[in-house]
C-alpha cells in the first residue's frame, strides 16, 4: 500500500466512504475500447479516407497501416489501460487477406483474426458497428435512407451481416455483443422533404431487425447526431427518430456525448433513459465547439456522466464505449489518455458520498448538499487512483513506455 493511499483512504473514511469497495467496484466497469483510434478511423478495407461527416485532424507519424501494426499498437495501449477491457470495432476492420469481397457479404471467417487478438490480450468481450461511410455506396450522403432502393439493400444486407457476424463473437467471447448503428445521412442544406429519408430509414432498419437473433447476445443501437461536417442542416437518423424508434421495438439508444447541442448533456439523458429502458449503450468522446472528438479528459461533464451511472447503480445497464480520434498527437497516448479518464471519472464517482448527498437532497436540506457537494471536491481522490493502479499492476507513468514505442517501432514506419 502507498502511503498516500493511507491518508485518502482515513480523509474518504471520515465521510463515510469506503475506498476499498470503490477500487474493487472500478475492477468490474469494462469500458470498450474503440479500434479506430489507431489508424484514424481509416479501417482495413480499402477504403482508403474517411469520409461521412466525420474526420480526423493531424498527421502525426506512425499511423497503423494494417491489420498486424494495428493490434500490435492496440495491444501496448492495452497493457497501459487499467481495469476490464473490451474491443470496440468497427466492419471496414475486416481482414480480408485480398478476398474480393464487399461489406454486405462480410462473414464471421473475416473477423476471425480479431476474436483471436481478444482472446490473446485478454479482453472481456467485443462490440461491432456496422460501416456506413468510407464507401462508394454512400450515394449522395445517404445510407439506409436512400431513395436509390440497391442502395438502400445494400445497407440493409451489410447491417444484417454485422448482426450474425456479432452472434460470432458473442458466443466466441462468451460476452454479449453491442451492435451500433449509425448513419452519416443528411443534408447539406435546408432539405424539402424531411420525413421520407425518415421513413425509409424506419424500413430499414425493420427489416435489419426482422432476421432472427438472440437478443440476450446482441444488442442493437441506434446512435443519433444532431448534425456533421457538410451535413448541417438536416440528419435523418435525429434523436427524437431513434429514440422513439428504440422505444417501439424494444432495443437500446447509443448517446454520443458529441452528437446534441451545446448546452445539452448526456449525464441528464441517462437517468431520463434509466426510466424507460434496460440497457443504454454510451460513446464517450470530448466535443471542442463541436463534435471534434478529441481525447476524453477528466472534465466536469465526464464526471458528472460517471455520476449518473454509479449513483443509479447502472454499471450494468449503461454499456460504456469510447469514440475519440486524434491523428495530431501520439496515438497510443491518446487512446491510454482517454481510457484512464474514463476510469478515474468513475473512480471520482465511486467515491462520493452518494447516499448522504441523495438523503440531504431527499429530505429538502439543500444548503447542507451544496457545503458537502463542494467539500467533498476537495478530498484526495489521487491517493486512491494510485492504489488502483498499483493493484491493476500498471504504472502511473504511461508516457515513458509509450515514448520508447515510439522510438522503436513507430517512428520506424
Ligand atoms: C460519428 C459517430 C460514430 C463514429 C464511429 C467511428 O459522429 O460518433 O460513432 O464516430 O462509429
Ligand atoms: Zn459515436
């Protein structure tokens, strides 16, 4: 034990928390950690750049060219990540070792190496989003609300692919599989029919949902934005369409921390949702003036959606992703960076004073919740992660062991 340890875990005592049930509490989060931080969401398909509304900005050296480079950065990152792990993937990460093959056909056989990989460092579980951009049947923007009905098919057959691809690495994994869907499409400039991209885009997804899957195993989200880069003025898939759409059919919103106006928060979204369904599925990212997704940091809002799912004990209903994309820095740093804030927002949640603050709120006594709210911001949490990290046997100091990587193998290629 550290001695810093000592003295947060007496300062927390005296509030009446108990350090020793939130770092074993921590041990149990998995956080899903997306494969596309590494290669700048570029995939191994062929696709070649990003497009759809999203992009990535910078070129810092060292970006992972192929399938052996990506796991090979994916698993030092790993190593430097405390706590449960999961795969985050996406379908352009499909190991096609030349196969003429394209995304409607992807199979079980094409992830195959992947299942391998998890298997290998020990991951928990792996979740699956289907690829709806990067490609030459993205028509005009659209997806599954293209008025070109092969389009349309297209889509539809690549969705229902993911979904028997993710039964696969359910039962490979022994875990459940989340299978999020989101969709560049929208438009540009003010559109003169709104509804019907929306009503294609509800048929569609009726008939991904139509095929027969076990729905202990996979899950399926839908994930709305609110706009995207050369898609201002009007998105289909909008958070009213895809909640309603969710509520009906029985299956799981993906809030996005990037995708709602500005002075909207996911942290309210989540105790509006708890009342309502089972299983909210998250991506956690930073949105700097807009959905920029730089690397999550320990800011208030990561805090306070950490909050959300330790005081309403939904470590279990809220699934934990992260989507976060940064080619300007080292990447290996962002993903560990962005990883550990995570983890610490929980940690800091964990070791609030929940059931006094909520007993002070409850009994109408909310000057006293305010004083004890502040104070409590003031105890030595650093004391308490540094325990966490010594008994998850990862060093505090990331950087060094990422720095020498670097040296030796990305600045080699
Ligand atoms: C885009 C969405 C989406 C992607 C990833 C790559 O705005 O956030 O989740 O970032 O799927
Ligand atoms: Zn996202």
């Amino acid at each position: 034990m550290n001695k810093y340890y000592e003295v947060a875990k007496a300062e927390y005592a005296s509030y009446g928390v108990d350090t020793e049930r939130a770092i074993n509490a921590l041990r149990e989060i998995p956080i899903s950690v997306h494969c596309w931080q590494g290669d700048d969401v570029v995939g191994l398909d062929g696709a070649g750049r990003l497009s759809g509304g999203i992009q990535t900005t910078g070129n810092y050296a060292g970006r992972a060219r192929n399938f052996n480079e990506l796991c090979a950065d994916l698993q030092k990152a790993l190593s430097l990540m405390p706590g449960k792990k999961r795969l985050n993937l996406h379908a352009s990460y499909a190991v096609l070792n030349g196969e003429q093959v394209d995304r409607d056909k992807y199979s079980s056989k094409h992830f195959a190496p992947w299942v391998k990989f998890a298997q290998k460092v020990g991951l928990q579980g792996i979740d699956f989003n289907p690829t709806m951009f990067s490609h030459k049947n993205v028509k005009d923007g659209l997806t599954l609300s293209s008025p070109d009905e092969s389009i349309r098919r297209f889509w539809v057959e690549h969705c229902k692919a993911c979904i028997r691809i993710a039964e696969y690495f359910a039962q490979e994994m022994n875990s459940h599989c989340l299978v999020n869907i989101w969709i560049p499409d929208g438009y540009k400039d003010v559109p003169a029919d709104r509804l019907s991209p929306r009503l294609r885009l509800k048929q569609s997804l009726d008939e991904i949902l139509s095929i027969d899957y076990d729905k202990d195993k996979v899950i399926v989200a839908v994930e709305s934005k609110v706009f995207g880069i050369g898609v201002e003025s009007y998105t289909v898939g909008s958070n009213e369409f895809y909640q309603n759409y969710a509520a009906q059919k029985g299956i799981c919103c993906l809030l996005d921390n990037g995708h709602y106006h500005p002075t909207e928060v996911v942290s309210d979204k989540i105790p509006a949702l708890l009342a309502f369904y089972n299983k909210i599925a998250l991506h956690v990212t930073r949105g700097v003036r807009w959905d920029s997704d730089h690397v999550v940091l320990l800011e208030d809002e990561i805090k306070e959606i950490a909050k959300e799912i330790v005081r309403n004990n939904a470590t279990d209903k809220v699934l934990i992703g992260l989507d976060y994309f940064d080619a300007s820095i080292n990447r290996l740093s962002a993903w560990v960076t962005g990883q550990r804030a995570m983890q610490r927002a929980l940690l800091y949640a964990l070791l609030l004073p929940n059931d006094r603050l909520r007993a002070l709120q409850e009994s109408g006594r909310l000057t006293e919740l305010m004083v004890l709210q502040e104070a409590v911001k003031d105890l030595p949490f650093g004391g308490v992660w540094k325990e966490y990290l010594r008994r998850e046997a990862v060093q505090e100091d990331y950087f060094s062991e990422i720095e020498q990587y670097e040296k030796e193998v990305l600045g080699k290629r």
